[in-house]
C-alpha cells in the first residue's frame, strides 16, 4: 500500500505535468496567434497606403492601377482576423496561460498547506485520524486539478461550438445575399422590328425569339438590359436597368421606340 508521502508526491506530480502540458502548447499558439496579427496589421497599414501610393504615382505601377489595392490587402486581413478566431488560436493562448498559472499556483499553496499540516510528524506512523485528515487533502487537491482541467476543456468546447455556429450563420447570410436570382423581360412594340436580341450588361447579344425572355442565373445588383432589332434597315437600341434581388424574378418591361 503507498504511503501518505508516495501518495503526495504522485499527486503533485501530476498537477505538475498538467501544468507543463499547458505550458508545452502555449508556444505553438502563441506563435501563431501573434503571426497572423502581425499580419493583420501589417496589411491594414498597407491598405492605407496603396490609394496614396496610387494616388502619388497617378494610379499606375508596373502598368496596373494600385488605387483599389488597399481594399484587398484590408480583406485580406479581416480574413486572417477571422481564421485566428474561428480557430481560437488567441483565446487559446490565453486560456492556457491562465490554466497554467492558476496551477502553479495551487501547487504552491498545497505544498505550503501539506507542510504546515505534517510539520514534526512522522508520516510513517501517524495516528489513524491525521492520516485520514491528509487524505482528504490529497484527495480535494487533485479534485481541484482535475475541476481546473475540465472548466478549462469546457470553455474550449463551448468556444467551438460558438465558432462553428457562427461561421454557419454567416455562410447563410452570403448565401442569401449572393444566390442568383432571375430577370423575366417582356418587350413591347416589337412588330415592326426583325432580328431582335438581347443583352444582359456587355455581354453578347443572344436571340430574342419571343416577346418575353427570362435570364437565369442572375447575380443580386443593377444590371443594364438591351433589346436591338432593325426597322428600316437601321439598327435600333432601347435599354433600361433593372436591380436583382437575391434568389428573386425580377421583371422589366422595355417598349421599342
């Protein structure tokens, strides 16, 4: 049967290794936490200077215009902003220092506490009613470990569970606002034109073979919508514009002139 003392120490030594566990993944997290905000950082700084740059150099480096840049790199770095949240790598770095030293530090006090408790005792015959006493010590000490270690794993998992839920919400909300919709165009005094079509903004003209013509697959926004036929050997434009809902028909009538 281990002894009270084997007991502590056994007891200790574990609480010790938890501690250094935490200690151990800290580094990696740490790591990457503070390089992808070093990124951030660096790009929103270069967010803000690419419109002076482009602005200094009238809009042009290596032939291409840098004035729009500074959108990107800002995207770029609310996208990383958004990695190291989802993944946790910051809150996590912070949840295991804290652990961590919140450990240490009841180690400390359970040593100074089992010390205070066994001073001038012989651990080796000590009365049956101490030895139960010290038991309990171990006994609440590693149940204090052990509680720390669970919250700790309890905070993460809730923290995931978050993240995900998020994350699934905002893909909805792009789904919903970027679906395609639809644009039913209806032409009107079409008669006395021949060889009509229709084109959606600067794409390529398609035939018109019906006075109503639906477009597909349509993304949210203003769009230019052009009907050309010819009458009198003249070609002849009539357009108008119309805004696309998400996963919406929209419809637009356009009368030939």
């Amino acid at each position: 049967m281990a002894t009270l003392q084997e007991l502590y120490n056994t007891i200790v030594s574990e609480a010790t290794a938890q501690a250094q566990w935490y200690a151990d993944k800290k580094g990696p997290i740490s790591k990457a936490s503070r390089t992808i905000r070093l990124c951030s950082i660096l790009l929103v700084g270069l967010g803000g200077l690419f419109p002076l740059i482009g602005a200094a150099t009238e809009s042009d480096i290596w032939g291409h215009d840098v004035t729009n840049w500074g959108y990107i790199t800002i995207a770029m770095a609310g996208t990383l902003i958004f990695l190291d949240r989802f993944f946790g790598f910051s809150s996590a770095w912070i949840r295991y220092i804290t652990t961590e030293m919140e450990i240490r530090k009841q180690i400390k006090e359970f040593e100074m506490k089992w010390r205070i408790e066994n001073y001038g005792l012989d651990l080796q015959s000590i009365d049956p009613s101490k030895a139960k006493e010290l038991l309990k010590m171990l006994m609440d000490f590693s149940s204090l470990i052990d509680e720390m270690v669970k919250q700790e794993t309890n905070n993460w998992a809730t923290e995931f569970q978050t993240n995900i839920a998020e994350l699934q919400k905002t893909i909805n909300a792009k789904i919903e606002t970027t679906s395609s919709g639809a644009i039913k165009v209806i032409g009107s005094n079409l008669q006395s034109y021949r060889r009509l079509k229709l084109k959606i903004d600067s794409l390529s003209f398609v035939e018109m073979t019906a006075p109503t013509f639906l477009l597909r697959g349509i993304s949210p926004g203003y769009h230019l919508i052009t009907i050309c036929g010819e009458a009198d050997g003249k070609q002849v434009e009539t357009a108008d514009t119309i805004t696309v809902e998400p996963g919406k028909l929209a419809t637009l009538e356009i009368k030939m002139t």
